[in-house]
C-alpha cells in the first residue's frame, strides 16, 4: 500500500475528514491542565483507590484489585505532563509532576500504615507477582500508553480509558512498594518500584508519540522525546535481565515437575494436581498439591528435594500439601497388601 493510498485512512484516523470525532488542541488543552492540577478530587481518589488495591493485595483479591485500578487518577496526569513537555508548556508540566508525586508519596505511605496495621507474615501471588517485571510489561506499558493517548484525542474511544487503566495497572505497583517497606521486604519493594517507573515511562513514551502523530505538539518536541526515550531505554535492561530470569524459572519448573511425576517412586502412587513456585525465598520453595492415598514423610521430601537438585541443577525447597483419597464403598474391601 503506497503512502497516498494511506493518507485517507490517517486523515480519518486523527480527524481530519472527521472533525467531530476529533478533540482539538485548544481542547485537549484545557482537559490535560485541569488533570494536572493537585486537588480534592485527585487527593480522594488517589486515598480510595490505594486503600482498595491494598486491601486487594493483602486479601489476594484480583476482583477487588481490578477495582481500584479503574478509579485510580493517575493516568491523566501522567498524559498532562506528556502533553505539555512536548508542547513546551513549564508550567502545565511542572505542576503535573508535583501532582504525581504526592499522589506517589500518599499511595506508598497509606499503604504501607495498612499493611503494617493487618500485620501479614506472608505475601500472596498477586503481590508476589508485582515484584518481578520483565520487558513484557513494558510492552503492556508502551501499548495501553498509546490506547489511552488516542483515546484523549477521539471523543468516541473515550470508554477505552478503563479498560487501559486496568491493562497498565499503575496503583497495585505503588501498593505493593509500601506493603513491601511494611514488611522491610526491599526485594519486593524494589520489584514493585521497577515496574511502577517501568509502566510511567512507557505511558509517557507512548503518548507522546502518539501526541506527536496527532499533531498536538508545536515546540521542543524532539528534546522532549529524546529524554522520555532515553529514561525508558534505562530501565530495558533490568527487564530484559528479569526476562531471561522468567524464561529460565519457566524452564526450571517444568524440569521439576516432569522429573518428580516421572522418575521417582512416591510421585508413581500419587497425582501431581498442581504447582506454586516462590522464586523470591531462598532457596525457590516449591508447593506441590498431590493427591493420594498415603501421606509422605519428611524423610521422602527430604529425598525428593536432593532428587530435584540433581535433575535441574537447582536447589528448591518443596512443600507437599496432600488431598488424601479415601475409598468407600457399601461393602467391606479386604485391606491392601
């Protein structure tokens, strides 16, 4: 397709042939400098929402999380300060940062005096799985960031903006930074911290690009790219790191599993229903859910731990949780040899 046969098709998509559709600059204006103000409303859905995921995350709750994410007003100062650093705008932008970072400092502080208050020994998978970002979040981050750009910029996407505020999932991140200082759990709260900049910095990069498509910007806007670009590509290789990480635990867990279920005499008498993996404990604790007549000693888990060693060249520490089966018929059975 040659680039005349394309230009109808951009025309109408940024609303050029369809100027109704289209949000105009003096428009989008006004919206993202009254988004970028710090007040009660911002202040309010920024407690409640926090106070949800929270809640959310310490109950383990995706329903209660998924929430939280939509009345979380993060986005649209996220998208102000965007707009306005590619448009030059100081003041626009300076104030957009100010709003996001109390609106940071109050979810991090508000969540850590809930967690500290409910006194929880033990993080659940939704926390857990906040604190190790990869470059697939990134992704998830770069593309909600231009969904919710073009959003801004089409009147009739405007619904789309919830479901990218759940996609992106910018308050469960800063949630779990204070539930993890709560917990003087660093590792958990530096993870969450990674992917919450991760999440910022592509929604920044996004919708300034698509910002600039639009042809919303007038000044400065290649310095202004040129730095979103450059923090994001900062954060690329942890993720990446963290990626190859996720590719070799997937790698791993498997591993153990098809050698547990295939190789060894305890798991031949009973049924592997299902597989939890911890990578953050140390050793990985692996919790493995059986189902079976007889209840393994510790002796046996024991043996089973230094087996997994030896298949997967990793140490892991196994927790076998049992189903047992019990057989019940109307009838008395001989008993087993």
């Amino acid at each position: 397709m040659s680039i005349r046969q394309l230009a109808p098709w951009w025309r109408q998509a940024f609303g050029e042939s369809n100027p109704s559709d289209h949000v105009d600059r003096a428009e989008m204006a006004g919206l993202l400098t009254a988004d970028s103000r710090l007040n009660l409303n911002f202040v309010v859905l920024i407690l409640a929402s926090c106070a949800i995921a929270t809640l959310g995350l310490l109950e383990n709750s995706v329903a209660v999380i998924i929430g939280a994410m939509i009345i979380a007003p993060l986005m649209p100062a996220i998208q102000a300060a965007a707009f306005s650093a590619l448009d030059g705008a100081a003041a626009m932008f300076w104030r957009s940062l100010i709003t996001l970072a109390v609106g940071i400092a109050l979810a991090v502080v508000l969540s850590a005096l809930l967690a500290r208050a409910v006194g929880l020994s033990e993080f659940g998978s939704e926390i857990l799985s906040r604190a190790r970002p990869n470059l697939l979040d990134l992704g998830i981050a770069l593309t909600a960031g231009a969904v919710g750009a073009f959003a801004r910029i089409r009147s009739s996407v405007t619904s789309a903006i919830a479901g990218t505020a759940i996609a992106v999932a910018l308050m469960p991140p800063l949630c779990v930074v204070g539930i993890g200082a709560a917990a003087a759990d660093w590792e958990v709260s530096g993870g969450a911290l990674l992917l919450f900049v991760t999440n910022l910095l592509g929604i920044t990069l996004a919708s300034m690009c698509v910002f600039l498509v639009g042809r919303y910007a007038r000044r400065r806007a290649g310095s202004a790219l040129a730095w979103a670009g450059g923090l994001t590509a900062l954060v690329v290789v942890p993720l990446a790191f963290s990626l190859q990480a996720l590719v070799r635990q997937t790698a791993l867990e498997g591993a153990l599993r098809r050698a547990l279920t295939t190789q060894t005499v305890t798991f031949r008498q009973a049924t592997l229903v299902s597989s939890d993996f911890d990578w953050l404990s140390r050793p990985p604790t692996a919790t493995l859910l059986i189902r079976s007549r007889q209840l393994p000693t510790a002796h046996q888990v024991s043996l089973l731990e230094a087996f997994a060693q030896r298949a997967t060249g990793q140490r892991f520490r196994l927790v076998v949780d049992v189903s047992q089966i019990q057989r019940v018929t109307s009838v008395a059975l001989p008993p087993e040899p």
